[in-house]
C-alpha cells in the first residue's frame, strides 16, 4: 500500500477563488500533481490501496454487472491487475457476451476507492470518448459503471490495447528500432489533432481552464508555485530563479485548446510500427497546446536518450509534424517556456514526494530518494536558464 | 574513538552486501527497492565524504555573494575575516537561513540583471553541480559531456 495521503497543507487549498486546475473535484491541486508523478513511476505500479477486492470477487461481480449492461449472460475469464499506478486500478481480462463467439479482451479502470458523484473515472471516460472520435488514437470505451455498488468504486471498461510503455525499451531494445524512427513524427501530428478537438461541442465542459483575466501560462505557473510554497521543506534559490524566469517570460497568450497534461513518452503506448495508443489522461485541462510540447521535451523523460523529444527525435522535427498536421504555427521560444516550466513542474513533484516522505505518511524508500533527484532537475534548469 | 572498520568502510560492505547477495535473490518491487536502498548508501557514503566541505565552500560562496548584493546597496560589509561555523548543525542551519535570503533577494527581481545575477548563477551552479556530485555523480558526467 503506497498511495499517497493528501498532506496538502489547509492553506494550500481553495482560497478566495477556486483553484484553476482543481475541476471541482474535491482534491487538491497537490494530488493530482502526485497522481502525475504516481504515473511516471514505472516501479511503483501494480500497487492496490488497503481493502482491495479478490480478483475471484471483482471477477463475479463484473460478469454480473455485464451481464445486466448487455441484457445477456457474460463470462468472465482471466482477470489480472495490471501496472497501473496508485490512483487508479487497472484489470486486464476477457468477457464472452452473449451471442459473440470470440471473447472480447477489456480493461476495467477502476477508481481506488469509494469517490463522490464527480469521479475521475467518469471525466476520463468522457475525454476518452471524445480524443476518439476526434481521431486520437486512445482506447475505445465501452461502459461507464454509474453505480458505485457495481464494483465498490466507479470504473469504466475499454478496449484493450497491445503494446509497450517502458521507454527505456523503446530507447535500447533492437524490436524498436524503427519505432524511435518515426515516433516523433507521429507525436507531432497527434498533439495537433488533440489540440484541435472542440471541447465545448464534446461536452467536455468540466475541463478546468485558465483564471480569469490571467493566461494559461500565468495559471499554471502560480499553481505550482503555491504548491512549491507550501511544500518545499527548505529553501529552494534555483526553483526561485527559475520561478522568477517564467513570470518574467510569460509567452503572450495565444490560442486556448484542450491540453493533454501529460504528453511523454511513458504516456504513450507503442509497438514496432511506433505509437498505437496515448493514454493517462487524468491531468487534461484547457490551456496552452505550446504546454503539451515543452513537456515532451523535458529531459526527465528523455530516460538517458541522447535527443530532446522523449530520447528519440529532434523538436524540429516534433514541431514540423505539429504544424504538417494543423496543429498552427509553433513558437518555439514559447515551447522553450514550456520545457523550464516542465522542468520545474517536475522538481516541485519532487519536493513533493519526499515531502510526503518527511510527513511521515508513507515510509517508502522511493519517495525519500525522490528528494535528492531534484539536484538533477535544478542541475537542468539551470542549463536552461539564460 | 570506535575501532575500525570506520563509518564509510561499513556502509560500502553493507552495500555490497545489498548488491551482491540480495539484489539476485529478489524480483519485480522488491528487486528494485534493493537497487535503490544500494544506491542510497552510495548516496550516503558520499555525503559523509565531502558532504561538510561542500556545505562549507556553499556558505564561503553565499557570504560572498551578500557582500555583493550588500555592496550594491550600499550596505555595510565585513567578510574577509569569516569562517563558516564549525559544528555541523549549526553550519547546515546557517547555510538554510542564507539560501532563505538569497531566495528572497531572487524573488524580489534583484538578481534580474546586471552583475549580480552574473554572480547568483555562478553560485548557482557551482552548486547544483556539487549537489550532484553527492546525489547521481553519473548523471553530473552524462551532462558535462
């Protein structure tokens, strides 16, 4: 059991106005950096919270809950839990419906936990829904579970999708060769098709947004500012340098679209031919498309690779992709903006996580270590600064 | 005074003995808490080496650069004569409490431009450097080259 209490400190929460990028959730904005930081920790995965169901349990009341969503007997078979973080469960399994010969292979998501009425599951479900019929290529979904009694937490079924994620294979291993290829191009043209879905048609109206009367970038960077603030143990010269960088870089604002979030390579699902599915979408927010781009390119997730675009290509090539495929022209002084931004995202997560550590929440070697690798991510930021 | 072996030299066989026969006889989670609690020694064993040079060397760096700042105020200033505490603590707790000052100094745009901020980035890296040099040594390398 690893997940994460919310320490996030009272006066860190909604103050005069609601935080930017909390989409009235009911979680902090800390969480949801945490879930992010949950997702890029490839070790951590395969973790269940206290009071998990027996696969034996969860396999009998999917094959009920199925069986009353397709008005037909279902079996189930095969359920296994799958890497998937710690602020979600991910289960693989097959279901013969009624009437089909082949089993169908699916994925429950399945919230960790009893939640509110306003789940993550459904949101994800929803964005989802429509990165698909935008032409994203995503998991197809299937049943939003409504009823929490189902399963014991609110959950969806998808497709499932074959393929890799550990981009350290997709860096060295011999089967991914021409993957790294074209794998940036294919980013580019993906990012542009995301930026380019109408969130206001797709009902997507739940999607947090930047402030009133202030940008995208400014919105972003105050979050993790206050986070940085309430968090950081000690004293932080070059966060405070690289903070006063942005605020004083702000790109000027430009077009607002619907923002993945999480844009890496640890997000994107591959095989040989390159990417087949982008996923983890929990961190989607409406904000600068330039975001999404600077944040492929931190070095964080280059895992040792020699380029700037998760280790595999160049940002020109990224960038003329982006704009081949619609995605309009890229700055890329503002994608630079973007990347320093990332960069100091990601030490705040840092700070974060040994936070969680110092609290005394979780008694987990990797969160204590987590707070020296912020050296690394200050050692960057300060070859980024000018 | 303790008999040898001597801190650094038990903590290397404690890390060998981590690498060497626990490492192979576990998987998946486990296998890899193993490699971090290695690494974390090497982590440890290295801060014991020269954790307190350098916590010395980034106060020597941080008074300077107060005397700059001071300077340019046209503050008083009195550094040729300091040496940076000799207890541990307090030194730690007087290197929190000048980064505290240099941050606020950052955060209220005085190292904006001009040579102060030439010299906060100097500082600057020279110790994100060293903090490396304690924390991932292999990374500090990768990114020199």
């Amino acid at each position: 059991m690893t997940r994460a209490p919310d320490v996030l400190p009272q006066h860190l929460g909604p103050r005069n106005e609601r935080p930017a990028v909390d989409s009235g959730r009911g979680r902090g904005p800390l969480e949801r950096a945490r879930r992010s930081v949950q997702s890029f920790l490839d070790y951590s995965r395969g973790d269940s919270y206290a009071g998990a169901v027996t696969a034996a349990e969860l396999s009998e009341r999917l094959a009920s809950y199925l069986t009353r969503a397709t008005g037909g007997a279902v079996a189930i078979a095969g359920l296994r839990q799958l890497p998937g973080g710690a602020s979600r469960e991910t289960w693989a399994f097959e279901a013969t419906l009624a009437g089909e010969p082949q089993p169908r292979r699916l994925v429950l998501r399945r919230d960790p936990g009893p939640t509110s009425v306003d789940s993550d599951r459904a949101h994800e479900f929803q964005i989802l829904r429509a990165a698909r019929a935008a032409g994203v290529p995503v998991p197809e979904v299937y049943w939003l579970g409504d009823d929490p009694e189902a399963l014991g937490a609110r959950f969806f079924i998808m497709e499932y999708v074959a393929g890799e994620t550990l981009a350290r294979r997709l860096l060295r291993d011999a089967e991914y060769q021409h993957a790294r290829g074209v794998m940036t191009a294919q980013l580019g043209a993906i990012l542009a098709r995301i930026h380019a879905l109408d969130t206001t048609v797709q009902g997507l109206d739940f999607l947090a947004a930047p402030r009133t009367g202030r940008g995208a970038a400014q919105t972003e960077v105050e979050r993790y500012e206050q986070l940085y603030r309430g968090l950081a143990p000690e004293p932080h010269p070059v966060i405070e340098l690289a903070l006063r960088w942005l605020e004083t870089h702000l790109p000027a604002p430009g077009r607002e679209t619907l923002v993945h979030g999480d844009f890496r390579i640890g997000n994107v699902l591959f095989d040989a031919d390159g990417v087949h599915a982008i996923l983890d979408w929990e961190l989607a927010h409406r904000g600068d498309p330039l975001e999404d781009l600077g944040w492929m390119c931190v070095k964080a997730w280059r895992f040792g690779g020699p380029l700037p675009v998760g280790g595999v290509g160049e940002r020109d090539e990224l960038f003329a992709a982006y704009e081949q495929a619609g995605g309009g022209a890229v700055d890329p002084a503002a994608v630079h903006f973007w990347e320093l931004f990332g960069n100091m995202k990601w030490a705040v997560i840092c700070i974060a996580q040994a936070r969680t550590f110092l609290d005394g929440g979780v008694a987990s070697l990797e969160l204590a270590s987590l707070g020296r690798r912020t050296a690394e991510v200050e050692h960057e930021l300060m070859r980024l600064i000018d | 005074m303790q008999d040898r072996p001597t801190t650094l030299e038990l903590l290397a066989a404690v890390r060998d003995f981590v690498i060497r026969d626990v490492v192979p006889t576990l998987d998946g989670r486990r296998q890899f808490h193993a490699r971090v609690a290695a690494n974390v020694l090497a982590i440890v064993e290295r801060e014991l080496r020269d954790g307190d040079a350098q916590l010395r060397e980034e106060w020597t760096r941080l008074r300077t650069l107060g005397a700059v700042a001071a300077d340019r105020d046209g503050g008083p200033h009195d550094v040729d004569d300091d040496v940076p505490p000799a207890d541990p603590a307090t030194l730690r707790a007087a290197v929190v409490a000048l980064n505290a000052d240099l941050a606020a100094r950052i955060r209220a745009g005085d190292a904006d431009h001009g040579s102060f901020r030439a010299a906060v980035l100097h500082h600057l890296r020279a110790t994100t450097d060293d903090k490396l040099r304690i924390a991932n040594p292999g990374y500090l390398a990768e990114a020199s080259r």
